[in-house]
C-alpha cells in the first residue's frame, strides 16, 4: 500500500535536494567547520528558502565549537528543524465535537485558498460531518461560482450572495450554521493585496462579525500559503497577521515545490504551525500536517 509516507517523500523530494542533500554533500566530508565552509553552508540554506536570520543563526551555532563535525551536519540540521517546529505547539486542526466550528481562511488570490476550502469541505465530509462553505469573496470574477462548484464537488452546503458585503455573506452563514445544526462553516476571504488597506478592513470586518455572532466557535485563522511562493509567502504572511490574530497556515502545491522550507521560516519567523498542507490534485490530498513525518521525509 502506498502510504502518506511515502506519498509526503516524493513530495517533498525538491526541497531535501534543496535543503539537505546539498548541503550533507557539500559540508560533511569537511575536516572542520572553517570560515569557507560555514559560508558556503549559509549560502545554500538561504537559496533553499529558509530566510536569512534563520540560516545566519543556525550557522552561528556551528562556529566556534567543537563539539559537533561536517560529519555530523545531518543530524544537526534535523534536530534543530524539529525542534523549531515543536517550539511553535500542536499541527492538529483544533476541532471540538457537538459544537459548530469556524474556521476563517485567508491568502492572496492564486494561493489555492477556494481549492483548499473545496478539500477541507471534503475531508470533513468524509469524517460525517455537516459542513457549509461562506463565499466570502464577493467581489472577484467568477469566486463565487468556484466556491460553488467546490461545494457541489464536495457534498457541502453553501451561502452565496454574489457581489453583497463579505461580512453580510459571512453573518447569514453563522445564523444558518447555528440554526440548522452545522458542525463546520469554512469562511472564505478575499486575497487582494494591491490595496492593504481595504484588504485590512474587509478582513476585521469579517472577524468582527465572527466575534460578535460567535467568538466561543471560531477554531482556527487559517493562512493559505503557496509553497512555491518561498519566502515571498512569508511576506504575504506578516500582512495578513496584520489584519487577522492568524492561528496556523495551510501550505498549498508542495508538491513538486523545493521551496517547502517555508514551513520552517514560518514557524521560525511567525511563530506559526502548519496544519494542513497539500500534497497532490485529487480531492483527498489535503492532509494533516505532521512534524515529525515532515522532517523524516526530508532526512530520509
């Protein structure tokens, strides 16, 4: 059977190239950790997406000590992987039983942000759950009509108001869910990012009828971030944290992706876990994220 695994393996087969195999082939056959090596080393973690203060700090601990060797750089870099994605708390998808769950997702246009509701819907689904999608994005040609093809694909319901207020859209969703016994409602957002400002007050908006209308059933913020994206996602990020108290991120497209190092700058720089990441075309590949199964398939 071919399991997640091995399926997150060959996803993530770019970015180990990226991140540890060239780094492993470059650095381990060294005698010591000299200027020239810790250099080329920074270099090649930068250009594998990991940020620049993060692979500058990870460098720094390599310099000046003895006790770990070029040797060594594996298991070095696994550990200090890991426990940066430890430090920033649980990957699980809060979720609480007999009681309504909102999760309020956002990102930039073209991160993948409806295909990942349209999934998520699913993977509820599957689990027996009762789940409307609230088409948000009011005002982007033809959002609308994909949240509702995503609803109709995954068996979930949906309130649509072409081309209404966002926050109004998201109010009826709450009162509905409410009323008629939902278990989740997926709240999806507009991405525009060449005007912030309104982006910002579209979005607190939004939350502000969430917080109003149902604070106590808000679960997650949920960030959709395309992996491809490297580190241009990461400064998508800090503006939606910005607008929104984001609670995770959803990684989208890393398959065939070498810049799934964003996983760790984003839980390095945001202080943000991943819970969800996507790892194919088909409507069951979006799966939990796992730390530990994440690392392995990069270190295998």
């Amino acid at each position: 059977m071919f399991n997640f695994f091995d399926k997150l393996k060959n996803t993530v087969t770019n970015t180990a190239q990226a991140l540890v195999g060239s780094i492993v082939n470059t650095v381990s056959d060294e005698s010591e950790f000299g200027d020239f090596v810790l250099d080329d080393m920074e270099d090649l973690l930068i250009s594998a997406d990991l940020g620049v203060d993060y692979a500058s700090e990870l460098v720094d601990k390599l310099r000046d000590q003895n006790k770990i060797k070029p040797s060594q750089v594996k298991e070095f870099l696994q550990n200090e992987f890991l426990n940066t994605l430890d430090k920033v708390g649980n990957s699980s998808l809060s979720y609480k039983e007999n009681e309504l769950n909102i999760y309020f997702i956002t990102g930039v246009n073209g991160a993948g942000k409806t295909t990942l509701i349209g999934k998520l819907a699913y993977k509820f689904k599957q689990e027996g759950k009762r789940v409307l999608i609230a088409a948000g994005d009011t005002f982007r040609a033809a959002a609308e009509e994909q949240a509702d093809i995503w609803s109709k694909r995954s068996g979930a319901d949906i309130v649509r108001r072409d081309k209404a207020d966002p926050a109004s859209v998201v109010y009826e969703a709450i009162q509905k869910g409410k009323n008629e016994n939902y278990d989740v409602i997926l709240v999806d957002t507009a991405g525009r990012l060449q005007n912030k400002f309104n982006l910002m007050e579209e979005l607190s908006k939004i939350k502000n009828v969430i917080d109003k209308n149902s604070a106590e059933n808000l679960r997650e913020s949920i960030l959709v971030i395309d992996a491809n994206t490297g580190q241009n996602g990461l400064q998508q990020a800090k503006v939606f944290k910005e607008c929104v108290n984001l609670t995770s991120v959803a990684l989208t497209k890393l398959d065939g992706s070498a810049k799934g190092a964003i996983v760790l700058a984003i839980a390095k720089e945001l202080g943000l876990p991943v819970k969800l990441v996507g790892v194919g075309e088909k409507m069951e590949d979006l799966k939990d994220f796992d730390s530990k199964e994440f690392i392995n398939a990069l270190f295998e």
